[in-house]
C-alpha cells in the first residue's frame, strides 16, 4: 500500500498492485499532514493540525486509537499565537513500541503506545519534521533553517508480549489478534 496525506481532513490508500485507490480514510478535523506505517504495516499513524494522533487499520479503515496531543503553555512563550500546537510530523520507532511527534509548541514527544501518553519530551523549536533511526535509540529532527538535529531515544527490549504479538500479525488480522485473551 500507499499512503497520501494530501493537506485534506483525510488520506488516501493505495494499491501498489493495480494503482488504484483502496480507500480514503476520514476522521480528522483539520488537515493531515503526516502518516507512517507501523514497521510489519499492520497499523497505520496520522497526524493533523488539530492536535489529533489517530492509529488506523489499514487492512479495514477502522479507527483504532486516538492520542491527543496537548500544549503544555507553562513552558512555552504566549507570543506563538493560535497555532502553537499545530503537529508536523509523525514516525514509529523500529521496533513498534514508540511514535514520536514535533509540533509547532517548541516540543518533540516520544509516546509509549502501551501507555497511551507521552514519555519523554524534547526542546525543539522550528521542527518540521522527525524520524528515528534505523536501529532505534536516536531520533533526528528537521528544523526551518535546514538543521538536524539528533536526540537520545528510548532503546528497549521488546517484551514477550510484544513479540508475541508481530508474530501473530503475520498471519491473523488486528481484530482477531484483539479478540484473543492476550493481557
């Protein structure tokens, strides 16, 4: 698959087979404009200017989870104005286990999918976008004046559930992974 977040309210799946269009995702209330696929392309990740962090299926289209992505005005300048949370960028970590986000409010964010919540945050300010690297433990950041600049992520091992679980994806669908008494 493809994917295209084209600055709408929703993207657009692809076929890499027969080019032709899937679907067209719908759910954001602003303009998307970031998606990345979760590294087995089980899951897929949006982001949008209205703050909204949406983990689909992109086998089904169905909304899985939503995170929101909340300014923390103490640390930030009043003088950004009425964009300051706007989200730019979003890409999962290698194993899975992570999202990162920059955003307009001066911060980079790692989140914890097991959590639901961010839990590491990073000073960026101009970032446009981020990305980790290949083997984890590192995630640059792009900002207006043509910088990189590089932060210490979190490294883990994954746990046994989380193996458990790219194992099953490989041959069950996430709704038939979620209906299993997995805890």
């Amino acid at each position: 698959m493809l994917y295209s977040a084209a600055g709408e309210k929703s993207f657009l799946l692809c076929s890499m087979w027969s080019y032709t269009l899937i679907r067209k995702l719908e759910g954001h209330q602003s303009n998307v404009v970031s998606c990345d696929f979760y590294p087995d392309s089980a899951l897929l990740v949006t982001v949008s200017y209205n703050t909204s962090v949406i983990m689909w299926d992109p086998c089904t289209g169905e909304k899985l989870r939503t995170l929101q992505h909340h300014m923390f005005y103490s640390q930030l300048d009043y003088t950004l104005g009425v964009h300051a949370s706007l989200l730019r960028s979003v890409p999962f970590s290698p194993e899975g286990l992570y999202l990162a986000t920059v955003a307009d409010d001066r911060l980079l964010r790692i989140w914890a999918l097991e959590l639901r919540t961010p839990v590491a945050f990073a000073p960026k300010t101009n970032g446009l976008c981020c990305t980790f690297f290949p083997h984890g433990g590192i995630v640059a950041t792009g900002i207006r004046d043509g910088h990189v600049h590089f932060w210490t992520a979190l490294r883990v091992l994954s746990s046994l559930k989380h193996l458990g679980w790219k194992a099953l994806q490989s041959f069950l669908t996430t709704y038939q992974i979620l209906a299993l008494p997995i805890k």
